[in-house]
C-alpha cells in the first residue's frame, strides 16, 4: 500500500483544486517526492492537509487556533469558501514486502479517504464516499500502520520535541511505532464499553433493589390469594354439601306429607259425604214426623227444641274448627320465629349456646356480644356488618375459662366458637379522627352508639375498633377512601385498606342482633304460645258443652220419641247414632289434616327460609345447586359439615381481604424483575468479557512493545553512528513502582477467574523512555547539551529507526534536515534511499541534497492572489540533471 494521489480543495492556501499524484513502487523502492518552495508558499499545508485527513483533532498540529481555520479564508482576488476537502487515495492492490497490509479491505484496490469541513461547523468523514465515522478512519490507519500522531507525518517542530519531551510521552511515541495503535484503539473503545456496561450494571442493579422488595410482598399477598380461594372452594363445596343434604331431606318430608295428605282430603270428602246423607235422612224423618203433629202436640213442641238443639250443636263444632286452625296459625308463626334459633344451632351457634346452658362448669362466661350490648333500629344494620363474625362471640372473664371451654366444645364435638377474655382483650390503637368526626354525614364512632355495661368497654373497642358510622358511601367518598375504616346505615363496609364491601343487604329475620332484638323475639314467642294455651282451652271447653248439649239432645229425643211409635223411635236411634259415628270420623279426619297441613306449611317455611339464605350466602338458588349434584350427607352429618363451615369462615377472616387485582400487578412486577435479572446477567457476562478482552489486549500490546523496543533499540544504535560517523546511542526503558491502591484496583476490575490470586505487593510499571548518547570522542551526559544540528542528527536517528523496524506506508517529513549540514544532509539522504525500500517518501524541503536524492519534484508557489498553486517535475526527465551521489 502507498499513496497513489493528494487531492486538495478549499484547505488553507489551496483555494483550487489541486492534485499530487505519487510514484507507484519500481525497481525495489518505493518513490521519494520532494515538495519545495519558498517560506509562506504553502509547501507545509501539503503535510496539514495529510495530517487532517487522517483524523487530526489538535489545532495546534494543525498551526491553527480554530475549526474553520483550515478553510480558505479568502483574499482580494477570491473570496472566502464555504467548505475545505482533502481526499487520499491510496493503491491497495498489492504490497510486496508486507502483506499484513494487503489485509486491510483486500477487495478494495483503492482507497479513498476523505475529510470533509463546513463553515457552518458540519463536518464528515468517508471511505470509499461512504461516510464513516473517525474511530473507522483511525481504526483502517492503525490496520495500515499509519502512525499520524508519531512518525508517518513529522512535523518542523517534531525534531526537537523528540528530546525535550517527558519520558512518559516519549514512550507513547514509541508506542505508535511499536505498531500497537490498533489494538489501543480497541482496548479504549473496550474501555468505554466497560464503563457503560458498568453504569448499566450498577442501573439494574439499583432497579432490582427496588422491584425485590415490593415482589416479595406482592408474592406474599398472591400466595394469600391463593390460599384464600383454596378456602372459598372449600368452603362453597361444605355450603353446597349442607344445603342440599338439608334441602333433599326437607323435600322427602314434604313429599311424604303431601301423599298423606292427599289421601287425608279423598278420606275426608267421602266421609264428609256420607255424613251429608245421613243428615239428608235425618232431614226427611223430621218432616215425616211434623206430618204427624197434630197427634201429639208435644211430640211437635219436641221437635222444634231438638232442631234447636242440633243447631247448637252444629256452632259448637263450627267454634271447635276455628280454635284448631287458629292454633294452626299461631304454631306457623311460632315455627317462623323460631327459625332463627334453628339456624343459629345448624350454623354453629349451637356451639356457644352449649357454652352458655353449660356456663357453671367453666367459670364467669357473661354471654354473646350481642347480648351484651343494645342499639338503635337505625344503626341495627351498620353495626351488625361492622361487628362481623364477632357479633357472635363470646365475653369470658379470662383465657382459662376460655380454654375450659374450647375443651368441652372439641371433647363433645359440639362446633366451633369464638372467646374474647377479659383479661386479654385490649382495644386497637386509637387514631386521631377528630378532623373526619366533624364532617357533615358523619354519625359517630360505632362504640358510642351502642349502650353497654362499663366493664364491656374494651370488648366493643375491640370489636369495632375506630370505626366511623356515615350516612352513606358518597359521605365516604368525601372523607376519602382509605383514611378510616367506615361503615354505612345501609350496610356498605369501606376498609382502611382501600377494600370496599356492598350492595343490598337486608336485616333477615334468622340472623343474630343485639339483644333488644332477641329479648323482643323472645316476648313474642311467649305472647304466641300463651294465645295457643288459650284456644286450646277453649276447644276444651266447647268439647264439654258439645257433650253436654249433644246429652240435651239425646233426652230430648228420647222424650220426641216416647210420643211417636216404636218403629219410628228406633229409626230415628239407630240413623242418629250412624250420623254421630260419621261426624266423629269428619272431625277427626278434620284435625289429622290440620296437623298434616302445619307440618306441610312448616317444611315449606323451612324451605323458604333455606333458599333465601342459599341466596345471601353462594348468589345461587336450590335448584342449580343440587343440579350441580354434590355430595349428599344423612342429617346426623350435616352439624359436622356446618362444623367445617365454620371452621373455613374463620380461616377467610384470618386471611382477610384481599384485591384480586394483585395478581396482575405481581405478574407485571415479576416480568420487570425477571427481566431485570436476564439484564444483570447479560451485562456480568458482557463485564467478564470486555475485562477478559482489555486483559488479553494489554498482554499482546505487552509483547508487542518488548519485541519492537529491543529492535528499535539496535537500530537506533546504528543510526546514529551512520549520522555521526561513530559513536554511540541508546534508548532504555524508565520504571516506577506502581501505587498500591492502583494495584487493587486493577485488581477489583476483573474477575476472580480471570487473574490469579496474588498478594498485595508493589509492582514495577514501565513509565517512560529516555535517550541516551555519545558523540566520537564526547562524554554527554545531557542531551540538552547538544548542539542544534546534533540534536536533529539523534531526533532523525530515533525515527529512521522506528520505520527500519515497522515501516510506514508513506512517510511525510517536514523540513526534518532544515539544520544539517551538507554532509549530514547527505548522510540523511543515504537513508531515507535505504529507507525507501520499504516505505515511501514525501519531505517538504529547502535542501538541494534531498531535492537530488528525490524521484519528482513539487513546487508550491503563491502569488499576490494569496493562492498557492502547485508545479511538478520528474527529475529523470530533466536533461543534463545529475543526481546527487546518494547510494541507493
């Protein structure tokens, strides 16, 4: 590879286009080109313009103090431009002596690098007329072996700045020569990957630490949900079990019921017919006998008084039906009423009604909440939904008594019930809701609407805690949702979790209330029973005065009879004692179908008030769930599915409520931090292999840099005793001890596997490089004792020997000869010729000696239109031109 042209346009004094074009590789050397002419010409932007388009960023190199600096300014003949374009292309075809260089784009047999630089501040950089960005333009140079900021362009003051420079920035210098520009650029690009990486790491990192702890949670919470549901199908499988169980039994009974008393009613018309016919016969025998009035007067006055009588009889019987079917309708109402205590047995209160009938065996047990505290009708519904599953708990004096009798319910398997002792019991942590007691709607603090004995208090604050009775949600919704926990005159419950429960709800008549409402159940269930002692008493009363009458009857009768003849007595006898037979089996047919009745309407109540609880309870109805078919217990099992009922309601309040929209939120948050952690992997592995990589890069620069150094370190020896005609140069390398806390941290940016444990110890670095050297017959011990000429000599053997050991491409030196000599000169020409056999050459120069030892010639002229134009000429075709006697 070699630079085949220089195009030039708009850059500094190159207003026009303008074109170098090189020597191709002949005759075993590459081609030297000598550009000249006279100071201020412009000869010195040529190396500028090769400088900046090979990604030049210093201003200072550039001899400019801005951007738009390198962009021709204008002049009284031109005006200023727009843009400034440099365009290098370089013959990629083929490589004699190196083929690592054939390796960069081998497709390519051109390559076009070019620079571009608006006024406007825009700027681009291309290959091939593709635009690319700078680190591509570094990375192709450092594959070529270009060194632009060391020595393929050396610049005028470059010579001297050899020397005077730091030792660390000498070793640089060398660094770029060593050939090791690539792979610094790769190790730097890593470098910021590896910060990235880092950034996004420590990113993750601090996103996951706040994801973890609200996914624990949310987990926790799921894993509630779960169980929750788990009990919820639990506990409608043991509801469906107990409803149908009891709903199939109760439909035996009254199917049973209904055949009976179908058959009771066909029994009863036909006797109640027969009877008919009796009286029809009774009837006809009167008015044949008041035919035969006018033969007994008396038999007559007989007559009316037993018609009479028999109509007395009749009401009789009319008034004994009545007080039976009023029984029937008070024994109905007593049944309805006494619902609710059933219920209270089937659902498990039946277990703390064994605690309370059974009170002495375990010490002071006061009662139910609810029979301990009384309320207002209006707040019956509010504070019933407030007291919950509490309402029916029991008040014991301490947890002994408490644990007597939870031994006495689980020994006799009587069920399941709730114990607040006294001595435990304390009411929940007191909130100041003074701001929200204040606001319209807002009825009061559920315990100061409830009248209790003092010694109570701590149980009802138990209970109900701080919550607020309001008139209705939208009071709630003013206060806001959340801040306390609330309740309504409907029923509608408002959480302090943010939780709300609701809808129709109604006081139902089989549900347990405070105690004003059970002692009036209780009245009135006594009321009713004492109406039915009285009718029943009445019945026995008409029972007597029916016998009595009937006997009035019977005399009169006999009296009627005395009077008409013996056939017609003994008829009348006989059809009288046949319809008192069939009346007696009317009434009693009669009375068997009134039980059978009130036994029919108890079932039915009974069903009745099944299915609206069915309703409350699973939203469903009898029928759809004995579709569903459960699983069907005998009666004396349904108190142990009620047990297992109770047992899961307490589990569900234990749970709690729980939102069931936390299931999405934790799925959400489960793929945030699933996500998260695939991240965190990703950038660990990532971290691993840029470390490794950085490693792997600082080893092979390690190598790289020893090899070149011992190398370039010969030549240079050489060198300088070809320029000074003796004598002796050396380069050696300058360590230092490296700090600690840099050892650890080096130590800290790996990983564990990547770098062998070693114990925290001081390492000697490679910091600099310095010169040494010694003129024929001088002793220097500083080379700032050199003279201008010397120090030109030892600055043009360092770099003579760094392209001996890795040419360049091209090289472009900048008046690098300017304080030599004629003899020194031409021993520099004698290199570079030597030189030339492997990299090409192109010297800015005033020398006539370099100018003989060049292959063509460039002059640079500007003249008063502030333009430098460019002349060439090929010195082989000059005639009569003598080379000087450089050995090529």
């Amino acid at each position: 590879m070699h630079l085949k042209r220089l195009e030039i346009k708009g850059f500094k004094s190159f207003a026009e286009k303008t074109v170098l074009d090189f020597f191709p590789y002949k005759n075993g050397r590459y081609s030297i080109t000598a550009i000249v002419g006279p100071n201020g010409s412009g000869k010195s932007n040529v190396a500028d313009a090769i400088r900046w388009v090979m990604g030049e960023q210093s201003l200072k190199n550039l001899r400019g103090k801005k951007n738009e600096d390198v962009i021709f300014n204008g002049s009284e003949a031109k005006g200023q431009l727009g843009a400034a374009e440099v365009s290098m292309v370089l013959d990629n075809s083929t490589d004699i002596l190196d083929s690592e260089r054939n390796k960069v784009m081998p497709d390519h047999p051109e390559i076009t690098v070019s620079r571009r630089l608006y006024r406007s501040g825009e700027g681009e950089y291309l290959i091939n007329n593709n635009q690319v960005r700078l680190l591509d333009i570094h990375l192709l140079l450092a594959q070529a072996q270009f060194a632009q900021h060391s020595y393929s362009v050396v610049g005028q003051g470059m010579i001297d700045k050899l020397l005077t420079v730091s030792p660390a920035e000498r070793k640089d210098f060398l660094d770029e020569a060593s050939g090791i520009k690539e792979f610094q650029l790769k190790q730097h690009q890593a470098d910021l990957k590896l910060t990235r990486t880092r950034e996004n790491l420590t990113q993750a990192e601090r996103l996951v630490e706040e994801v973890e702890p609200r996914l624990k949670i949310l987990a926790r919470q799921v894993k509630k949900l779960e169980q929750r549901q788990e009990v919820e199908i639990k506990l409608r499988e043991n509801q469906e079990k107990y409803y149908a169980s009891i709903y199939l039994a109760n439909k035996s009974e009254l199917d049973q019921v209904n055949s009976v008393l179908v058959g009771i009613e066909t029994n009863y018309r036909q006797a109640f017919k027969e009877l008919e016919e009796a009286q029809k016969e009774m009837a006809a025998l009167a008015h044949d006998a008041e035919k035969d009035s006018g033969k007994n007067k008396n038999a007559d006055s007989a007559g009316q008084v037993i018609a009479e009588q028999r109509k007395a009889l009749e009401q009789l019987s009319k008034d004994k039906t009545n007080a039976q079917l009023k029984i029937f309708t008070l024994e109905k109402q007593i049944f309805q009423d006494q619902s609710e205590q059933n219920y209270r047995q089937i659902s498990g209160l039946f277990a703390a009604q064994a605690v309370l009938e059974n009170k002495d065996k375990f010490g002071k047990v006061h009662g139910l909440v609810a029979q301990l505290g009384e309320v207002e009708e209006k707040f019956q519904l509010a504070l019933e939904t407030a007291a919950g599953s509490y309402l029916s708990a029991l008040v014991v004096e301490n947890d002994d008594v408490a644990k007597s009798a939870i031994e006495f319910l689980r020994t006799n398997r009587l069920g399941f019930a709730t114990f607040l002792p006294l001595n435990k019991i304390n009411p929940r942590a007191a909130e100041n809701l003074s701001s929200i007691l204040s606001v319209p709607g807002v009825l009061g603090l559920a315990t100061d609407l409830i009248k209790h004995q003092d010694e109570f208090a701590n149980i009802f604050a138990f209970v109900f805690g701080q919550t607020v009775v309001v008139e209705n949600l939208a009071v709630a919704q003013k206060i806001g949702i959340g801040r306390a926990r609330m309740v309504t005159l409907a029923g509608d419950l408002v959480e302090k979790t943010g939780v709300m429960k609701g809808g129709y709800k109604q006081i139902k008549k089989d549900s347990l209330k405070f105690s004003s409402h059970v002692a009036w159940s209780k009245d009135r269930l006594a009321e009713y029973q004492e109406q039915i002692n009285i009718e029943k008493q009445k019945i026995i009363e008409l029972e007597g005065r029916y016998e009595q009458e009937k006997q009035k009857l019977l005399e009169l009768e006999s009296k009627r009879d005395e009077a008409n003849s013996k056939t017609k007595l003994l008829q009348a006898f006989s059809l009288q004692e046949a319809m008192q037979k069939k009346q007696n089996l009317v009434n009693e047919i009669l009375a068997k179908r009134n039980d059978l009745k009130i036994e029919a309407a108890r079932l039915e109540t009974k069903r009745s008030s099944l299915s609206e609880e069915v309703g409350a309870e699973l939203n469903s109805t009898l029928e759809l769930i004995v579709e569903r078919k459960p699983e069907i217990v005998s009666m004396d099992k349904v108190v142990e599915v009620m047990s297992e009922i109770q047992k899961l309601k307490y589990q569900l309040s234990l749970i709690g409520g729980i939102d069931t929209e936390v299931v999405e939120e934790y799925q959400q948050t489960k793929e945030r931090f699933d996500f998260l952690s695939d991240q965190i992997g990703d950038l660990s592995t990532a971290l691993a292999d840029l470390e490794k990589m950085i490693l792997e890069l600082d080893e092979i620069m390690k190598k790289k840099r020893a090899a070149s150094f011992k190398k370039i370190r010969k030549e240079f020896d050489r060198y300088v005793k070809i320029l000074f005609g003796g004598g002796d140069g050396d380069i050696f390398e300058i360590y230092g001890e490296e700090k600690e806390e840099d050892a650890e941290l080096l130590e800290g940016q790996v990983e564990g596997e990547l770098v062998e444990e070693k114990p925290k110890r001081k390492e000697k670095i490679l910091t600099g490089i310095d010169i040494s050297i010694n003129p024929p017959g001088k002793k220097i011990k500083n080379i700032s004792t050199l003279s201008g000429g010397e120090r030109t000599l030892v600055s043009i053997a360092l770099i003579c020997a760094i392209l001996s050991y890795n040419p360049a491409p091209f090289v472009v030196l900048d008046e690098v000869e300017a304080a030599l000599d004629e003899a020194n000169t031409r021993r520099f020409a004698e290199i570079v010729a030597e030189l030339s056999s492997r990299s090409q050459f192109i010297i800015i120069t005033h020398n006539r000696v370099t100018m003989h030892a060049a292959d063509a010639l460039y002059g640079v002229v500007m003249n008063n239109d502030g333009i430098s134009k460019l002349l060439s000429v090929k010195l082989e075709e000059v005639p009569n031109f003598e080379p000087a006697p450089v050995d090529k």
